[in-house]
C-alpha cells in the first residue's frame, strides 16, 4: 500500500482511540461524499490529499505528506440554534488540532507531525446553502527516507 494510506489510515486509527469532546468515528475516504440527509451525524473523514518531497541531504529525500481531516454536520432546521451547535464544531475543530500537534502517530514512529492548516475555518457556503458545517484541517507529515 502506499505510504500516505498508511498515514491515513494510522491517523484514523488515532482519531478512533482518543475521547474528544463529541463522540465521532473517522473513516478513510477517498470520495467524501454524502447525502444530506445522513449529515444529521457528525462526519470526520479522513483523506489522503498530497505529497511534496524534496532533498534533505545527498542520500535523504524528505518527503512531506499532506492528510485532509473533514469534520461536517447539518445543523438543526431552526437557526437560533446555529450560534452554540457551530460553536462546539469549531471547538472540537481546534481540538483534533490540538491532538495532533507536536506528535508522532503511534503505529508509524518515522512520521512527524510538520504543520496543521485550516483555511477557512469553515465552509460560508455550505453554510448558505446546505445549512451544514464544514471544515477540513490539512495535516501535514515528515518522512525522511
């Protein structure tokens, strides 16, 4: 398999086996696409997104390898509600953040955490449209090989 599934797959795995602030199961997609109507559940997809390698040294290639992580709800049919429900999804948003900040993932010890983006913090447009939350932070991980 290649090796950014197996990051993938490993972040899943760590996602999976921590307690957050809302109770989730992540999933490793490569489509992440759902009906609007199963959005009534908190999603966190996981997403292989890309790979950027450079020379570290003469015999090092740094390999720097990007995972997207979703997080995505529909919110309830009344809008007084949005303030406080978006409100805790930004929260856990910055939590899975914060979780992966400054770590190695478990079951891979030669990858590093590098840098996490989150640009926007969420989706104005599926706001507008689709009254769902979303927001996708880009992880990025270091393999010197």
């Amino acid at each position: 398999m290649a090796l950014i599934v197996d990051i993938a797959d490993a972040v899943v795995a760590e996602l999976n086996g921590h307690t957050f602030s809302q109770a989730f199961t992540a999933v490793r997609l490569y489509r992440p696409v759902f009906e609007l109507a199963d959005m009534k559940t908190l999603h966190v997809s996981v997403v292989p997104k890309g790979v950027e390698m450079q020379g570290a040294s003469r015999s090092v290639v740094q390999h720097d390898y990007q995972i997207d992580v979703g997080v995505q709800k529909k919110l309830p049919t009344s809008p007084s509600g949005d303030t406080a429900e978006i409100d805790a999804l930004m929260a856990l948003v910055e939590e899975i953040a914060d979780f992966f900040r400054q770590r190695r993932l478990q079951s891979m010890a030669n990858v590093v955490w590098v840098k996490t983006e989150n640009q926007p913090v969420y989706s104005l447009e599926h706001l507008d449209q689709l009254r769902q939350f979303t927001s996708v932070l880009t992880l990025t991980f270091r393999v010197l090989r």
